[in-house]
C-alpha cells in the first residue's frame, strides 16, 4: 500500500497514476509491497527531518527511510522537498514533473537496496531511474 501525504506544499501529483507506476517497479524488482508512505513538504519541513534524524543541516531534495523488516518486502517513508525539487528542475533545465518523478522513484529505489553514494552505485541508479520513467 502506497499512502501520500502532503505538508505546507500546494502541488499534488495524480496519486492512482504514480502508484500503479511504483507497483510496477516493485514487482519488476521482484520485491513485494508493503506500506510505503510519501510525505510532500516544504524545504524547512525536510530540513527539520534531516536536521532531527541525520544530523544534517542542510536542505535536500529527499531522505528516505526504511522500515522493512522481512527480506523481499519493502516498507518505508520517503520525503520529498516540492521546493527543492522544483529548484533541480529550473537548475537542470527539465521538467517539472519529470524531476518530482525521478525523484519519487529514486527513494523508492533506495528501499529497494539500490545506493547511490559511489560512481558505479550513481551511475546504476540512474540507468534505474531513467528505464522506470521511461515506463509512465
């Protein structure tokens, strides 16, 4: 089960669409769904997050967290800045909705066990990415 919630944000994406999408990538995977919930916020929201959990400070596009707890079934949250996104998409010249979708799959990617801290993890994340938006 895919639930959305949105905080201090107005955009909201077609939430019937983007979870058949992300079924489809989960059972491409082969994995089986558990719950997952997005959480849509401000850059001061995922601040707070970051700051709280990760004892970062400073502003992201995304964190994500696992709560899976049985091999081959993926639970967790993900948090996703509307405002830092939308500052990616201006930065990279691209879509809007093409970055919020990359970056959408991206932490559901990550609760699949894909990394993306070396060279060699990036550059198969994105090969990831790129082939499951290809899919919308």
């Amino acid at each position: 089960m895919i639930e959305y919630q949105y905080y201090n944000v107005k955009s909201q994406i077609n939430e019937q669409q983007t979870t058949d999408w992300l079924e489809k990538v989960v059972e491409d995977e082969n994995f089986v769904l558990g719950e997952i919930g997005y959480v849509f916020c401000d850059d001061e929201f995922l601040l707070g997050i970051n700051q709280e959990f990760l004892q970062h400070d400073t502003f992201t596009d995304i964190i994500t967290f696992s709560n899976s707890d049985v091999d081959g079934i993926i639970s967790g949250e993900i948090y996703i800045s509307v405002e830092r996104v939308k500052e990616n998409s201006i930065r990279l010249k691209t879509n809007f909705n093409q970055e919020l979708n990359r970056v959408i799959v991206h932490g559901l990617l990550h609760l699949l066990g894909y990394k993306d801290k070396k060279e060699k993890d990036e550059y198969l994340m994105r090969q990831k990415e790129d082939y499951y938006i290809s899919m919308i």
